[in-house]
C-alpha cells in the first residue's frame, strides 16, 4: 500500500507541483494550505509523514510541528523559504526531524523524505537494551525510564539506537550521521548537537548534568555503560 503524505503548504502553485512529483515515486499527497486545517486533519485520517511549511497563513509551521509532536512521532520535514540556520535550529528543537531551506530540487525532497520514512520503518536486531533504569525496545521502536514511555521523534530514536549499541566508543558528529542517515547531511550540523540536548532532555534525571549520554569535547558523544548508582 502506498505510503500516504500530509503536505501543508499554502503555496498552491508548489503544493501542486511537490504532490505531483511525490505521486510520481509513488506516494498517495494531500495537501492542507493552512496549519489549522492540517492538525484537525492529521486527527482524523492515518498518515506517514508530514511535510510542513515554516511559513502559513494562520499558525506558523513551528506550532503545528510543537502540537503535533506532542501527539504524535510522525516524521515530519520541515520546509522554509528562510535561511538563517537558527531557524532551523529551532524547527528541530520542535521536533521536526529534516529541515529543507526553499527553493529546492523536487529530487532532495524526495532523498530526504524517504530518509525519514526509512528512521521511523527501520528494523535492527530485535529485542530491548536495559541500562540500568532506561529500556530502548528496538521492535517497538520505544524508550522508557523506570517504566513511563519517553516520546522521541524517529530520527532521535535512531540517534539514541546508535550510541546505546555502541556503549562506551566515543563517535564523532559524522559517524552518528553515517550511522543514522547513511548519508552525510548539509555541513550545517549543529542539528545533532540539538537532537542529543531533546534525548537528553527525555532521558536523563537533569539533562544539564547527563550521566547516559556524555559530550567528549573535541570528539563526540560517548553512550556511558554505567549510569546508574
């Protein structure tokens, strides 16, 4: 069955020719010209991805990505005609998962739609890694600490898949980027550095003082073995 894609975009000329390209890789595109309009709809139908405008009539693209995460881990890539990379910054502090600045080739929109479709399908070795406290269940992709469910985005689930399978190796920004994407992403990349401050913020007992996901200046993160007394 087609994977089906909520496109928000007010831009009735580029909605039509973004539906129409997706619908040629073989997506099923609906598209929603206000944020208001997409939520409701978000809530009534099933989807697999957001595709989501910074820029709309009514809310703007970061309060529908916050009221969505709060609901949901869908994937969502973020669009903007704006370039200022602390507009990025905060659409991933949102909890979107990609970020792509307009205007773009309709080809890295698919590249980087079907990248976070394959985080949020992706299988590993199945069953559960225990750290102490913290349980990271690869079959249902989900995290938990001393039972409660923490929500994380796919990308962050994939980000802290990788360094718990690698507890206790340092890996640089690039590795985890290898490890997670399988593709380099744009020379931006401070986008790790926020994911890890939103994981930490769902998994450690005070984020400013991690224990389970250290920073090794210079080098990168390190998954601590040992994390609880």
């Amino acid at each position: 069955m087609p994977q089906r894609i909520l496109l928000i975009e007010d831009d009735a000329r580029l909605a039509g020719m973004v539906a129409e390209y997706l619908g040629e890789a073989g997506y099923r595109v609906a598209v929603e010209p206000r944020g208001g309009s997409g939520i409701e709809r978000l809530a009534r139908e099933p989807f697999d991805a957001l595709v989501l405008d910074l820029m709309l009539p009514d809310l703007s693209g970061l309060e529908v990505c916050r009221r969505v995460r709060q609901a949901s881990a869908l994937p969502i890539l973020m669009l903007t005609a704006r370039g200022d990379p602390a507009d990025r910054i905060v659409g991933l502090e949102m909890g979107a998962d990609d970020y792509l600045p307009k205007p773009f080739e309709p080809r890295e929109l698919l590249a980087r739609l079907r990248a976070i479709l394959r985080r949020g399908s992706r299988g590993s070795a199945g069953g559960a890694l225990r750290f102490g406290r913290l349980e990271i269940d690869r079959d249902a992709r989900t995290v938990r600490l001393d039972g409660a469910d923490k929500p994380l985005t796919g990308y962050q689930f994939a980000l802290l898949l990788a360094l718990s399978e690698h507890a206790g190796r340092v890996l640089s920004r690039e590795q985890l980027m290898d490890l997670v994407k399988g593709e380099p992403l744009e020379a931006f990349d401070r986008s790790i550095d926020v994911h890890v401050s939103r994981i930490r913020a769902a998994i450690e007992d005070d984020p400013k003082k991690p224990r389970r996901i250290l920073t090794v200046r210079g080098a990168g993160y390190v998954f601590a073995r040992a994390q609880d007394p």
